[in-house]
C-alpha cells in the first residue's frame, strides 16, 4: 500500500510540473500575440498570476475549496491549508494535492491577463488574480470538485473545462469588456487588426501548453492505479487537440482562402480545452469530434466577440476557453460511454451539465464585473493612453524588452 501512495505521488507531482511549465506556455503566447512594446509587462503579469497565487491559494483559497461542505456552496475556511483533509480520502500526500491544485488555479488566472493585454494598470491586474485566486475561482472548484451541490448533482467535469478554463474565460470576456478595446482597435464598425510581434513565440508557447496538457487531464487521475485510463486520457487529449488544429486551419482556409497560422494555433488550444472536461468518459472517436467542433467554434467565437460584440481579446482567451470550454462541459452530455445522450437516449447528463454552465457563468461574470467596476471606479483600471501608445514596458516597468532592437510601431490595417 505504502509502495502505491509513492508511486502515486510521485506521478501526481510530476503531472503539477507538466501543469507549471504551462503558465511559460500562457506567456509565450500571450506576448507573441501582442506587440513587442508590451513583452515585458505580459511576462510580468503571468509570473505574478503564480506566484500571487500560490501565496493566497494555500492562505485561503484551498481551504474554500477542498475544506469541509458548508451548504454545497463555500468550504470550511482553513488558514494556510493547515486541516488534515482526511475526508477527501487522498491516495497522494495532502501537500502534493495542495501543488497539483495550485498549479491549476494559477491557469485560470492567468488567461485573463492575454484579453485585457496591452491596456491594463499592473497593480489593478495584480488585485485581480489576489481575488480570482483566492475566493473567485476556488468557490467554483468547491461547487464541482469539493463536493458542493453541483457535484452533488452528477456534474462531469474531470480536469477543468468548466472549473479552470470557463472561469478563465468569463473572467476574460468581463475584464474585456469594462476596460474597453486598445487604441485603434475599432473605427466605428470596422474592426482593425493589431497584428502580434511574434508568431513565433506564440506557436512555442502552444507547443508548450499542449505538451503540459498530458499533465493537466492524465495527471487529474491523482493516480496510476489504472493505467488504462491514464493511456485513454492521454489519446483523447492528443486526438483532440490535434483535430482542433486542423480543424480551424481547414475552417479558415475555407474562409478566407489562406490556412490562418494563429487561429490555427488557437484551434490546437481550443480541441484541448474541450475535451478537458470529459477526456475520462468519451471514446476516441468522441474525441476526435469534440476536437474538431471546437476547433469551428473557436473562429466563430473569436468574429462574434470582435465584430459583433466589438470586445478587443487581443488573444482570443473567450473563444479558446470560455466558448470551447462551455462546448465541451455539455458534449459530455452527449457523448460520455456512461451516461451520455447517444448512449442512453437520455437528456439528464446533458441537463446537469447544462446547469453547471449556467451556474459558473452566473457567479464568474456577476463576481469580476462588481470586482472590474470597483478597480475601474477606484485606482483605475487602464492606463492613460499615451502610457498605451508608448507601450507598458517602459511607463510600467521602466525597461525596453528588446533593447538591442529598433521597435516599429506598425499602422493599424482594416480587416
């Protein structure tokens, strides 16, 4: 028994390094899909996500997440994570589940930092992720993971497409929105493309995220005590993600008459986060389709919230996790071998499912509006625009990121 509780340890903390080394991946896309005046201040702020993060996450937020059920809503508060959490019957030591959960919680903050890029005062960013942290996010994981009433109900949601990535994504979507779009982004109706600086830096940090994927969903098992599962979950995550990608590239291709490289880029994210949610439950084949869905939806999403809601996501965080997180919560309903609609021919998963979204759309968008409004009304939540124009590197942080390079800053095209 002692020899197993090794092992699983040790593969859940190695799963929370996979995990770890995507906040890198997050902010090598992040400041490849934004402009080369701004790289240092990206990197500041998905470095802080953590490490702010892990500091309020085992403070606070862990103990409302995993601590004791109150009412199926909040946990018991338990400062600095000290409770024994034996009724949460661990296989792994409690301080490995206390990293492997960090590690996630610093990943729904951070795909907040990419929609409100290039605009955002760092201190207001910073009293955000403490927030999302430390009480936004984990409220959410008591509901699913902590046995709170959504959990209660039989709501499916194994590694975080609901939990991690649609929390991520509302949160993005409402950030967006109250700090309004960069400078030059919308003329009346038409929308204008800020082009990143580097597609290079953000196919790196794609790569990186889909290789710290195979922690995210396979590590979620908190064990190897099934080693067919932990292979069926990695093919389904890869299956997934890779017909995102191709899915988005033929979709924009089609579109457009060229393969597009960075809605390509988001197609690979967009098949993961889809089958994040139910990669335990769904056949290869399930896979595969809910891959492909979400990398068609991930176009969709990202023209809908730039031209027809005019909401600047230099990134595209809503459409990669909030729309294709949303997707695959409910194809869950659909497609799950136990329970699932064409298996069963029953709508009570695809239900429970359905309330799940709407409950966590509900609390993430009315909790980080309030929070976006008080920042806004309070310190401030942008900066001036000519801090904007001159770029955040140097009126933030008082740094060129590229010193030895001349920055061009290149006019603004319509679409």
């Amino acid at each position: 028994m002692e020899f197993l509780r090794i092992v699983d340890t040790m593969w859940v903390l190695i799963a929370a390094c996979l995990v770890f080394f995507m906040q890198a991946g997050f902010a090598m896309v992040e400041t490849g899909f934004t402009r080369a005046k701004n790289a240092g201040n990206i990197i500041m702020k998905n470095l802080m996500d953590f490490s702010v993060g892990s500091l309020i996450f085992w403070l606070f937020g862990f103990g409302l997440m995993f601590g004791t059920d109150l009412g199926g809503l909040f946990g018991s508060i338990d400062l600095f994570s000290n409770g024994t959490y034996e009724h949460l019957g661990l296989s792994i030591s409690k301080e490995a589940f206390i990293i492997f959960q960090t590690v996630f919680c610093a990943t729904a903050a951070t795909i907040v930092s990419g929609a409100m890029a290039e605009r955002t005062k760092f201190i207001s960013y910073l009293i955000f992720s403490f927030v999302i942290s430390g009480y936004i996010y984990p409220v959410v994981g008591h509901w699913i993971w902590g046995g709170g009433f959504l959990s209660d109900l039989g709501f499916h949601d194994f590694a975080g497409s609901t939990v991690v990535h649609s929390v991520g994504g509302w949160a993005a979507l409402v950030g967006a929105k109250v700090i309004g779009p960069r400078v030059g982004k919308y003329n009346g109706k038409t929308s204008n493309t800020i082009p990143g600086h580097s597609i290079t830096l953000g196919a790196l940090g794609v790569f990186i995220l889909w290789f710290g994927w195979f922690g995210f969903n396979p590590g979620s098992t908190l064990s190897m005590g099934d080693p067919d599962l932990v292979g069926h979950i990695f093919m389904t995550t890869n299956l997934s993600a890779a017909a995102g990608a191709v899915g988005a590239m033929f979709f924009t291709w089609y579109k457009s008459k060229k393969p597009d490289v960075g809605m390509t880029l988001n197609g690979a994210l967009a098949g993961l986060v889809g089958i994040t949610a139910g990669t335990d439950i769904v056949s290869l084949p399930a896979a595969f389709v809910i891959g492909l869905v979400s990398g068609l939806v991930v176009v969709l999403a990202s023209e809908f919230v730039d031209k027809i809601l005019f909401i600047d996501d230099p990134v595209g965080a809503f459409a990669v996790h909030g729309a294709c997180g949303i997707l695959g919560t409910l194809l869950v309903g659909v497609f799950a071998t136990d329970a699932g609609l064409i298996y069963t021919g029953s709508f009570e998963l695809l239900a429970v499912q359905a309330i799940g979204v709407l409950a966590t759309g509900a609390w993430t968008v009315s909790t980080t509006f309030v929070l976006f409004m008080v920042l806004k009304h309070t310190i401030g939540l942008r900066v001036e625009i000519k801090e904007e124009v001159v770029g955040l590197d140097i009126k933030e942080h008082g740094i060129v990121s590229y010193a030895d390079f001349e920055i061009k800053n290149q006019p603004v095209k319509a679409v």
